[in-house]
C-alpha cells in the first residue's frame, strides 16, 4: 500500500472519466466525547452516516474506497470483496484506497464494537449492485435490447440471445450519464450466486505490501523537512507542568527546539496531555533530549492513587448494597434464606492496549490548511478535535488515514494526532511527526478499567441456582467525559452480566460507584472482558458445589431453546447498542457449547494435573465457546496443548478473517490472563516496557487452536468477529486450570499463582 494522498483520493473517487456512484444516509460523532447512539435501520440501531465509493475507470479498473480503518481485522480486503461480488467485478482488477477522515463524505468512521461489517454489509452490497445495475442499462441502451436480457458478468455485460458482449471499461463513461437506481429497484444477488462473500479463497489486499515490508503504518510517514518530536507528559492523571530547564536539551547535537504543550484541566476527552515536547532532525535525539530535561510537575488530584489500596476500596463497594440495574423475583430475600448459599469475589487489574505499533502521527500546516497522517481508529473524531486545537474549520483539515499496527480500542482517542498538529502550529506549519516510545504507550494510555465482581448464588437440594446476586464496581469510561461519572453506563453493565440468559428465578444485578484516578478507555471487548470472567467462573465454581459436569450444569442453567428480548428484562435500564435489536437467542448459546465441547472431545480421559475448562458468552451478536485443555506441571508451570472455539457470528463474509480474529483472541486472552497488569503508586504507572508488562511468547501460546465456524443463514443478522471471541478465553483458561489442579484462580493475572 502507498501512502494516501489526498490527489490519490481524488483520483480513485472523483477524478475518473468512468462511473462513480455513492451512497448516503444521516448521522454524525463528536470529538468532544463518546459516539451518540440511537435507533434507525441501520443494524444495530446505531446512526450511521456511510458515504462509500465505487468507481470503475476507463480501463475497467474498479476502486473501492474504504472509509474504515485498517487494523488487522482484515475490513479493507472485506468490505471491497461485497461490492466485487454484486458488481460481478473481477476480483483481480479491484483495488482499495483508503478514505480520509471526513464526516461529510463519508459519516460515522468510527472503526470500534464489531461494527464495521455487520453495519455496512448492507450497504456496500447496495453500492456494488446500482453500478451493476447502472451497467447493464448502459449495454441495453447501447444494443437497442430490453434490459432484462442483459447480464454483468465478471467484468463484462452479456446479452445471452446475441452473445454480444462489453466489458466494464467500454460502458463506464455511458453507465456514469445514468441515474443512480432506487434501493426498491436493486437486484441483490441470492447467497448461492456469491462469488466472494462466504468464500475462503480471497487474500488480503494489504498482505504482500505487509509480508514484504512495503506497507506503511502511522510510524512510517516521511515529508520533507520533517522534524521528529518525542514528549514528556504529565506522569500523573490531570497533572501538570510546574517548572522545566531545557539547557542541556539544547545542547545535544539533532535538537532543534523545546515546545511546552499546555495541559487542559480533567475531565480527559481525548485531548493531549500537555508537557514538553523535544524536536530534533532525528527520533533518537529528541529522546535523548527528552531524558536531559530537568522538569518538576504539579501532580494534582491523582496523586495517591495506588492500585493495592484502591482494590480495597472497590472490595468494600462490592461488598455493601448497591443500585439495583435488574432486579427480577427477590434474590436478597431467597440468598438469605438459604441452607446452600456460595459466593466468589473476582478482580481483574487494569490493562494497557499494548498494540504492535504505538501511537503515531505526523502534521503540517500550510496555506490555512492543515494535514496529518496517523494510525486512527476514528479518522472522523481526529479531524474535529485537530481543527478545535489549531483554530480551523474542519473543513480545513485532512486526515490520512494509514494501516494501524493494532487498535483495540487505543487509537479510537486520537490525543496523539492532535499533539502533532499542535507542534506542526509551533513551527509555522513545519511538519512535525510525533512518535511514542512503548514507555510513553503503556504509562498514558486510556486503560481497560480495573474491576470486582461480587457474586452470590442460593442452590437447592439438587443443586440448582434458586438465585443469583451479581455485584459488578469498576471505573467507568464515562469519566474520561465527565467527572460526575462514577457508575457503569447500561452499554457496560449490559455486556455479559445484566442480560444473562440463565434460567433462574430470582435474579439481581447491582452496580456500585467506583471513583476513575487515570484515563479509561474502550478496550476490545469493553466490560464483556471482567463480567465474562466473573460470570462463567462463578458457573464452573457453583457446578463444583453441586458436583455436576461444568459442561452439562451451564446448558442446564441455560435452559431449552427459547429467545430472550433484553429490552423486556426491566424498564430501569437500556441494554445499550449491541442485542439493542436482536433478542439473545439461546439455542444458538447452546448450540455453540456443544459443537465446542465435542470438537474438545470433552469428557475423555486425560492424564494426571490435566484438565479441560469451558466458557462461552455473547457479545456482539456473536455466541462464543471455548474450550482450554491445559496441563500444570509439578513445579506449577503452565502449558496449553489444545483450544477450541466455537463461533457462531451469523453468516461470514471473509471466513478466513472470522477464524484469525478467534485466534488472534485466544493468544491476547492468554496473554491478559497470565501477565497483564497495569499497577499504578503515587499516581504513577510502575510498567514501563515489555519487561514488566509481558506479553505471551510463542514457548507460552496455545500449541494448537482450533476455530469451528457454525454455518448459518443470510437470513440471521451478521455478528461482529473482531472483539466476541476475547471475552470466554481466560474463565475458559481458569476452569481448566482448576480442572488440571484443583486450584481457583479468582484474580488475574495468573501470573505465578499455579507455582507450589
């Protein structure tokens, strides 16, 4: 992939003598803080405003550009291969160009929640089928012939009496003249005429630029006259600078100028830190100077946050009675009155997003215009929040967007592009490329919030949960906007905990207050990570008491196949964006733990300190199961021969992608169980580097993981893939570790607690 240009932009979309055709609904996201979501008919029920490309040009080349973010997750390869598919395009004469951040063009950009395909499916197949359309009525008005007797097929226009035939090239200027059709007027293609959707066979646009090192990242941007900035920030939540001395930075040799950035008063938004920023000729002298500099901070309100004492803090939260979210029967009056009551407390930390590539981008400023390259999720949010900073009009500022090494969540806040920008500013619109060490990534990052889950359960003579109590306190990303946001918003304690598809008939979820002390962000898989694991835990925790199967007590606790609209749960709470539409349908739940459990070969006989667990959840449309088969030696050490996974997304568009999301899954779920954790002392993170924030090396991995995909219909809504399979990996982990050991894990990481 090159570089995006915004003349390559114009080329691929406006510049072509041949057809060009778009697509629009309403919508818009603020930079000032989280996406606005509401009910329309785009799936989901979340406003949308997709403006997407197709253009063929006069050679019969056909460009797709796409206007989400590439992070891995493969959607620039997806999202071009459905509007190939309807459009009968050869698959070889496709390319890609990637759309810069422009809500007026192209709408809600924001490539998070597992939403990119399951949103715009609909929509790019509508694109790829109106140039079609557009095509064929082209040839039959070129040939004299009824329309219906002309066919698009594979980059030519048929007319099956005559035999006469056009290609794509040839009409491309005649189809252009036409008006765009009507969505009532579209022939979509039926799923047995797909040529790509579905289909295994398609490579990733991006793989050979990747493999042999031609794609460019946020990091790899070169202009002329570039300046290379590194920056020193606050160390502490909603601090600032109290004084600096910069002599001896001045003095190393690359060093050209120190820049004091102001700090902005909390709540965060996604605004920059504040501190001083070094510049040089050279990445490395800015970081030298950067360790020259003599600076003293004013650490402000965050001062004493320290992570051992602020668990106390939420353990006494989760501890006392709490705001009711779902209060179904009465579960206090029936836990105590119970002869058979258990309870388990679990606590994750906080964790860093970590991603291949840190944060990066490069900004200039010329002519009252502003440009920046940068590995952002939310290219829309970027180019409003830079234009805010810098005093121009959105209009004036063009982001570019490039291949992100990772996301997950961290570069939805594009903090770090509007650092560039600013410093670009400070030097007359010189361009300016910011560039953040790992060291920098993991002590200022948006982290996943720390959390204790409080769960009690009253069983019956034969073992059966008669109630369930779950008491979830954790920081809510809410703070990051606001910092009267002390409590979980319905989008988090809805995820794998309020909606809870277990037949039980009293059953109580409550929310505690938990004070945020540092930035919270969006984390794949958001609060589905710490109430999955607290969740399906508590599950294998209570079979053990009843001495069941762990596999057969969860389908028991499950129930018959029946359908469960969250909506009608309570009236007190919103589920929030993800099952807003879709009922939890739980003969697919089910479904997905048995092919995992057989495909696991679950029951057999295993050799001694070895042990299966299972785990299975819903989020984002898409049902989960995981089974771990691990093995914990003498001495306490960990190893992972098999994993299987059951997916069942809906139909798959790019089943090759579906299965290394799964995978991708189970390596970072092993890696935040066993290691991660993020520790905060005098308000500062203790991590600092991979040395002690470690993550899973291959010698630790799962030796093989197995992705099992449930066929199904068209008919059933798309699920999202990129974040559903995190959630089940680390209770599906513990379980077999207590399996192997007899051991509970109820806090992660791991860590050494299997040593003896």
């Amino acid at each position: 992939m090159n570089s995006v240009t915004r003349r390559a932009v114009l080329k691929g979309a406006g510049a072509l003598t041949g057809l060009a055709l778009c697509l629009r609904t309403s919508g818009a996201i603020s930079a000032e803080g989280p996406p606005k979501y509401g009910a329309d008919a785009m799936p989901g029920g979340v406003v949308d405003d997709p403006l997407v490309f197709v253009s063929i040009d006069t050679e019969g080349a056909v460009t797709v550009t796409v206007h989400r973010p590439e992070m891995g997750q493969g959607i620039r390869t997806s999202l071009a291969m459905v509007v190939a598919d309807e459009l009968e395009a050869q698959w070889s004469r496709v390319r890609v160009i990637q759309a810069p951040g422009d809500e007026a063009r192209f709408g809600n950009q924001n490539t998070d929640g597992s939403r990119s395909m399951r949103h715009f499916f609909g929509p790019m197949r509508r694109v790829g089928a109106a140039a079609r359309t557009m095509l064929e009525a082209a040839a039959a008005a070129k040939w004299n012939v009824p329309r219906a007797e002309v066919k698009a097929i594979q980059h030519e226009v048929v007319h099956e009496q005559s035999g006469r035939r056009l290609s794509y090239a040839a009409l491309a200027q005649e189809a252009a003249k036409l008006p765009v059709p009507a969505r009532d007027a579209l022939r979509l293609k039926s799923p047995d005429e797909f040529r790509y959707i579905g289909k295994n066979h398609i490579r990733l646009i991006d793989s050979a630029d990747i493999v042999e090192g031609r794609a460019l990242y946020g990091v790899d941007t070169r202009l002329d006259d570039m300046l290379y900035a590194v920056i020193a920030r606050p160390p502490v939540t909603g601090g600032s600078l109290a004084k600096f001395a910069a002599s001896a930075t001045l003095k190393i040799p690359g060093v050209v100028r120190v820049i004091e950035l102001k700090s902005l008063p909390l709540p965060a938004f996604f605004n920059p830190l504040g501190g001083i920023a070094v510049l040089a000729t050279n990445t490395w002298a800015a970081m030298k100077g950067r360790a020259a500099l003599n600076i003293e901070w004013h650490d402000g309100d965050n001062a004493n946050y320290e992570s051992a004492a602020y668990r106390r803090t939420l353990e006494a939260a989760a501890r006392a009675p709490a705001k009711a979210v779902r209060d179904d029967g009465d579960a206090l009056a029936t836990l105590a009155a119970s002869q058979r009551r258990v309870q388990a407390e679990y606590y994750l930390p906080h964790l860093a997003h970590a991603t291949m590539e840190p944060p990066a981008a490069t900004a200039r400023i010329a002519n009252g215009k502003c440009e920046v390259w940068a590995c952002v999720q939310a290219p829309q949010c970027a180019r409003d929040l830079i234009a805010r900073h810098v005093g121009l009009s959105p209009a004036d500022v063009t982001v570019h967007v490039t291949l992100l090494g990772g996301g997950f969540g961290r570069k939805s806040k594009p903090d770090f592009a509007v650092e560039a920008a600013l410093l670009s500013k400070a030097m007359d619109g010189r361009p300016v490329k910011v560039t953040w060490a790992r060291e920098d990534d993991l002590r200022h990052d948006y982290y996943h919030t720390v959390s204790v889950e409080h769960l009690e359960a009253a069983l019956d003579e034969n073992g059966k949960p008669t109630a369930w109590l779950h008491r979830s306190t954790a920081p809510t990303i809410g703070a990051t906007f606001s910092l009267q946001a002390k409590s979980q918003s319905p989008e988090e304690f809805g995820q794998s905990a309020v909606a809870m598809p277990f037949q039980i008939p009293a059953f109580r979820m409550e929310v505690a207050e938990a004070e945020a002390h540092t930035r919270i962000g969006w984390f794949r898989s958001v609060s589905n990570i710490p109430h999955a694991f607290a969740v399906q835990s508590f599950v294998s925790e209570l079979a053990a008491e009843a001495k069941r199967d762990p596999k057969d007590f969860l389908l028991d606790l499950i129930g018959p196949a029946r359908r469960i609209d969250p909506r009608k749960l309570a009236d007190q709470w919103n589920y929030g964006e993800s099952p807003e539409r879709y009922p939890v349908d739980t003969g697919r739940l089910r479904n997905a733990i048995e092919i995992a459990a057989r495909e696991a070969r679950w029951g057999r006989a295993l050799p001694k300190r070895h042990g299966l667990g299972l785990a299975a959840t819903y989020s984002f449309l898409t049902y989960v199961a995981a089974v771990f088969e691990v093995s914990v030696d003498d001495e306490g050490v960990l190893s992972i021969p098999r994993v299987d996974i059951a997916v069942d997304c809906g139909p798959q568009v790019n089943p090759d992608r579906v299965r290394s999301q799964a995978e991708g899954s189970a390596i970072m779920g092993v890696s935040l169980a066993m290691t991660g954790e993020i520790t905060f002392k005098n308000g500062r993170v203790d991590q600092s580097n991979f040395h002690d924030y470690p993550i899973t090396r291959m010698r630790e991995a799962p030796r093989e993981i197995h992705v099992h995909l449930v066929p199904a219909s068209f008919e059933v809504p798309l699920g999202g893939v990129g974040e559903p399979a995190l959630p089940p990996i680390a209770p599906a982990l513990c379980n077999a570790i207590y399996a192997a050991t007899g051991k509970r894990i109820r806090q992660l990481p791991i860590r050494d607690q299997l040593r003896v």
